[in-house]
C-alpha cells in the first residue's frame, strides 16, 4: 500500500475525543495527548525506536502530523537524534544549538499490530488521566461521609462504588458483625486518600471515631451550625462510646440537643453504628470534672490528680466499682480515651486500706531512721511530710510552725535527718561499687544514690547500659514515681553524651 504524502482532516477523531472525555470524566486535551502518544508510538515502530519521533492531532479538525526531531547540538553523541549546527544550518541557516530541525513524516497507515498497540497505549493513558481526576476530587475529601452502592466483596473487604470512584472499605474498617451484600447501601467516613503503585485509592472507614462525630454533625443542626462543639470522641465499634460535647451558647444543653426529642437524634446514630450506645458527656476545662463526667453512669467519690504524669486516681463506693471499670474494663477505656489520662480507679475501702498502709510504712521510716517516737512520726506525717529528704532540707520554719516542736526540736530533726542521709549515701555507695556501678554513671546529675543501686540489680552499671535505655524503661527500673518521664530523658541523653564527642572535630 502506497504512503500518502500528506495529511488528511480527520474529524472522527475529535468525536472519538470528545466521546471518551465525555464517558470518563476528563479532559477532551488528556485524550488527544494518549491518542497522540499512540501514534506516536506505532511511528516508532515503524521508522525506529531509536528516532525521536513526534505525533499532534489538529486540535480543530483532527489532522495527525508525525515528524522527525532532531536536536542541534555542539558535540553529536547520537547521530540518530542529533546534528551538529554546521549540518542543521546547511538545512536552515542561522539554526542555533538547543534548537530542533523537524522533518515532516508521511502519514502512518495502521497495520492491525500497530493500531492494537495504538489501542492499548490510548485505554492505559485515559485511565491514568481517570485516576489522576478521582485523586484530585477525592484528595481535599478526607474527613467527610460519603453514600455509596456496595459494588463487590473480596475477601471480607467492601469495595463501594461513589458514581464517580471506586473506594475500599477493609474488613478491620467494619463494625464488627455487620455485612454488606453487593448492590447494599452503604454510608461511610473518608480517612485517607493516596496515591499508589496501582494509582490512587480511597479509603472508607465506619470504626473511626470521626465517623460519628460527623453522623452526630449531620443529625444535630446545632453542631452543624457551631454552637455545639465535639470536643472529643472514643469508640469500641459496635459495642459502646463516649463523645464528649460543650455549648458555645450557655441558653442551650449540648447533651440534651445530641438526645433530641425522646433520643430520636442519638438513635439515629445508634441505628446507623448498629445499636452502639453512645454516652454523650459535657465536656468541661476542668480535667477532674471532665474525667468525673466520662466515667457516667458510675459515681465517683473524690480524685487526685498527677499532672506531671497525667494520671489520675478515681476513688469510687464499693458497689460501684464493677459499673466504673464497665465490663472487661470498656467504661475506664474509653473514658481515659475520651480524656487522654491515665485512669486508676479504687473503691472506698481500698483506698483507706492502702493509706493505712503509707501512714505505717512512713512512721515506721521516721521511727527508724530519725529516731523519735511514733507521736513525732504522726505529726510529720500529718503536716504533709513523706520523706526524711523533705524533713532535712526544708525551711527550718516548716517545722516550727508544726504544733509542740519549737526552735530546737526542729533543728535536732533536721540534723538526724540530714546525718540518716549520709549515712545512708555511705552505705548505697559501698553496696553500688560492689555491684560495679561505674563513678561515670555516679557522677550523672539527677540519680541519687538509691537509684544508683536499683540500677545495679538490674544490671545497668556503665554509661551505655544507661544510654541503651529508653525513658519508660528508666522509670519503669526505678519506680513510676521516680521521675518524670522529661527528667528520664535528659538523664539517658546526658549518658549518651560521650557517643557523640569529637564528632565536630575537623569539619
């Protein structure tokens, strides 16, 4: 078959275009680019894969121009491709390096292979340019709730057809029990969009905690309005959550306008999370009354907090104990969920049997180690005294003011005390050097020496057996109480301060 010279219009090319741009959601330009890209490829085919051959589609009346590319360049590494400005210009003066000579190519006329591979180049192209439009749709979706037709289950997992992309929805995204057949509705939250290998993927999710806040968002005008807040939110699918709330207008309840009118708003959710209960709580600054709240429906009897280690103790009646804890423990998770602390809980008695305990355990160490009776014991112990250390080196007047200790009794504790210390260091820095405890690790600032000895029984005695350490397993060796977890980590940083020495030398 003869090659034709020159190109013909091809118009039934642009309502291919047009067809498919139409059908696939994208752009009438990414369609000729693949088409072009086609015939791009089939010329290669055809006059060489070496050639730097270039196909364009006439935008307005579907024309194909294939041409031959030749880079002008100063020094020729690939006489394919490239010609040197002394040759370019013999074609066309005052050509220039950077610049192309462009040979026009005849027509190609589509072979069965080539136009099969033109075929499969075009439907690769158009689907990337699909992907690419669902991962700029879906991408600033995140965090939103979207209906959907279950299209196909694979394997437990849900894939959800949203009219214009495909979304997965993975078996450990489910609330437990429930099942989706395909053509089922189905409505879920959007918690991640990313591109991979296969192209973008959305993924649905009706276990998050967001979930239902955004349920919540769409039942309750007033959250949808802003004058109710969601302050915070914890869930065990399918079974039980708490969501915590507050009101921008004092005039309006924000745990009676997410009930509704005889709880028609919170079961709405509820029938949606397949019968989960929701424990809709008021959100308060205050972190004991917030954590007081979040425990509901149990009483509470009183709290200490500790701030430093956001953890808190709950102190509860004895017959409400089973109702805090909630069954396998799910009221006390979920509320340390909803209020990021650490929650213990004891009842009544327990708490008055474990002070008994402390109040024995610190008599029995003032008897001992400052040598006094119990009643001078009793009398720290009740001003607030825990340790011979706080005995020793507080302000002499702190002890004065307590009642019956005058100047001298005061001076003559804090002097035992002081002489309990010492002694007491004596004997740790015998024992510490007996178990090889390096002076390195007992020069670090911030171990005392009892501390010294626990770290020996456990076998950490050098600067890198510290440094090797984590902060949580240094506090979990020296007790919870024993430092902060911020004061941990200085200590394994100040350990591990002489990896790094030298290391700027000679840069």
């Amino acid at each position: 078959m003869t090659e034709r010279t020159a190109a013909l219009p091809r118009p039934e090319l642009l309502q291919v275009a047009d067809a498919v741009a139409r059908d696939k959601g994208i752009d009438r330009d990414e369609v000729l680019d693949a088409m072009e890209q086609a015939i791009q490829k089939a010329g290669r085919s055809k006059y060489g894969h070496e050639h730097d051959i270039r196909a364009h589609i006439d935008r307005k009346n579907g024309e194909i121009q294939l041409s031959r590319h030749m880079e002008v360049v100063e020094e020729v590494e690939n006489e394919l491709t490239q010609l040197t400005v002394a040759q370019a210009q013999k074609k066309k003066p005052g050509i220039t390096a950077g610049e192309f000579i462009v040979d026009p190519l005849p027509p190609i006329d589509f072979g069965r292979i080539a136009a099969q591979t033109a075929k499969q180049v075009i439907v690769q192209k158009v689907r990337d340019a699909e992907r690419q439009r669902q991962f700029n749709e879906f991408k600033d979706r995140t965090g939103e709730i979207v209906n959907g037709l279950v299209k196909r289950v694979e394997f437990g997992n849900v894939v959800v057809d949203l009219g214009r992309a495909e979304a997965l929805l993975r078996r450990d995204e489910l609330i437990p029990r429930e099942l989706f057949r395909t053509g089922d509705r189905v409505r879920a939250y959007i918690f991640d969009v990313r591109q991979e290998q296969r192209g973008p993927q959305i993924f649905l999710s009706r276990t998050h905690p967001q979930f239902m806040a955004k349920l919540f968002g769409q039942e309750v005008p007033e959250i949808y309005d802003g004058i109710i807040e969601i302050k915070a939110v914890a869930r065990d699918p399918g079974s039980r959550a708490k969501i915590a709330v507050i009101s921008r207008d004092s005039g309006i309840d924000p745990v009676g306008a997410c009930v509704g009118m005889r709880g028609s708003r919170v079961q709405a959710v509820v029938a949606e999370l397949q019968g989960e209960k929701i424990d809709i709580i008021q959100w308060s600054q205050d972190p004991a009354t917030f954590i007081v709240n979040a425990l509901a429906p149990a009483e509470v009897a009183k709290v200490v907090l500790d701030e430093e280690a956001h953890r808190i103790e709950v102190v509860v009646p004895n017959d409400q104990l089973s109702l805090a804890i909630g069954r396998r423990g799910q009221n006390v998770r979920l509320a340390s969920q909803l209020t990021t602390w650490d929650i213990d809980i004891l009842t009544e008695a327990e708490e008055s049997e474990r002070r008994t305990e402390e109040f024995r355990v610190r008599s029995r160490m003032f008897i001992d180690l400052l040598d006094v009776d119990d009643v001078i014991a009793h009398l720290l112990i009740a001003e607030g005294f825990s340790t011979v250390e706080e005995v020793a080196f507080v302000p002499l007047e702190d002890l004065t003011e307590i009642e019956g200790f005058d100047e001298s009794v005061a001076a003559e504790l804090q002097q035992r005390a002081r002489t309990a210390l010492e002694e007491l260091d004596q004997r740790n820095d015998e024992r510490r050097r007996e178990m090889g405890v390096t002076d390195e690790l007992a020069a670090l600032e911030g171990l005392n020496s009892t501390m010294l000895v626990t770290l020996g029984e456990k076998g950490v005695k050098t600067l890198d057996d510290l440094g090797d350490l984590a902060g949580d397993e240094l506090i979990e060796i020296l007790g919870k109480d024993s430092m902060t977890p911020d004061e941990a980590n200085a200590v394994i940083m100040a350990a591990r301060a002489h990896w790094f020495e030298g290391e700027g030398e000679g840069a």
